[in-house]
C-alpha cells in the first residue's frame, strides 16, 4: 500500500448558507475538516474558513474522504446550542452514497455497535461487548452500476458509523480506502457525500434546512 500523502483541493470554500451566527459549507473530499498532525497536514475546511470569518468555531466533522454540507458557528453561544443539538439528537442529517450490490430488502435500519479498532487505527469495527449504540438507517434510492445509490439517515453520530455499518451488511461504500475492497475500492473517491443537514437556529430555534448538491 502507498503511503498516504494529503493534497487537498485547492478550490475556494463554497459557502451554502452565512448569517451572525451561522456557516454552512459545502466541503469537498479530499479536505481535513480541522488540522491534523504535522504541518503538512495544517490546511483544512476550518483554517480555509478562519480567513474570511476570524470568529468560526467547530461544531462537527466530516471524514477526510467525505464531501458535503457542514455547519460552522460564529460565536459561543451558537456553538452549545449547535452541540446540544448534536448531543441531543436533533439534528439530522441526511447522505447519499454508492454502495457495491443492491441491498435487500431496500430499506432498512442497521442496529451494530461501534468501537475503534485500536491495532487498525483510525479504523473502527462492530463489537457487541464493549462497542458504543449506533444505529443507521438506510433506503435504496436506485441501482446504480456495480451497485445502488442508497440514502443514509444516521441516527446515531460514531466515528466511521455509515462507512463500517455498510460494509456489515454486504454493501460497502464505493471507493473506501479503509474499508472497501476489489473492485469496490477502485474508484476515484469516497462515494459518500452529506446532502441536507437539518438544524434549530440559534437565534429563535426557527427550522433551517441547507443541502449540498451531490457531485456523484
């Protein structure tokens, strides 16, 4: 296997939503969502937005390999109600992904918990001993070449949650480096993008729904 080596896209954020407390994006694969180890690896969706919002702080994250719709706070009070919600489960967020085959039945809930997979890392794995609650939920939308395009509304917010629940069930994610494999693996990227996130704002709890088209 190759070593990994970060080359984020260089493309400018694309925001998809910007009030005085709120920021949604449209992050694209490829990008760390904050910083990770090593100056090489200091580019990332925060510091790309810290530029033209100096106030943002983080409220959530998507994997390195995952593209699509994130929200940022600009200021203390929107990041706990923000984080509560997380917390709380009431916020709810919608994917689209390509999985290998055609799930049956087409819809469904995957019920399996999660724990890091500590020899593997930054790999997670079921375990029904020591694992923490996860649940998603799943509908196949369509079939797909080599597959099905498939909605995931997670319940639950684990580490890796829909990339490890998927492979569970047969149908792992198309392009997952860490958990697909064959030809499942052989594709350009993560087939694996957050569509719509549904939120309280945080000025007046009003509904607010932002999406991010799907770039697959």
């Amino acid at each position: 296997m190759l070593p990994f080596r970060y080359t984020p896209p260089e493309d400018p954020p694309v925001i998809v939503h910007e009030d005085h407390e709120l920021v949604l994006v449209d992050k694209p694969a490829g990008l760390l969502s904050v910083p990770g180890k090593g100056a090489d690896k200091a580019d990332c969706m925060i510091a790309r937005l810290r530029r033209i919002y100096p106030e943002i702080l983080l409220v959530h994250r998507l994997d390195l390999d995952t593209s699509g719709v994130m929200v940022f706070a600009r200021s203390p009070h929107a990041q706990r109600h923000l984080g509560l919600q997380f917390e709380k489960r009431q916020m709810r967020k919608t994917y689209v992904a390509l999985v290998a085959g055609m799930p049956d039945p087409p819809e469904g809930r995957v019920d399996l918990p999660l724990i890091v997979d500590w020899p593997n890392r930054p790999r997670q794995k079921v375990c029904h001993e020591t694992g923490r609650p996860a649940q998603t939920d799943w509908k196949v939308m369509r079939a797909e070449p080599g597959g099905a395009r498939v909605m995931l509304m997670p319940v639950t917010g684990r580490s890796h949650q829909l990339r490890v629940h998927m492979r569970a069930i047969g149908h792992p994610i198309l392009g997952d480096p860490l958990y697909a494999t064959g030809e499942a693996r052989a594709h350009p990227r993560l087939m694996l993008h957050a569509r719509t996130l549904r939120l309280r704002h945080p000025d007046g709890g009003r509904g607010l729904t932002l999406s991010a088209p799907v770039p697959f």
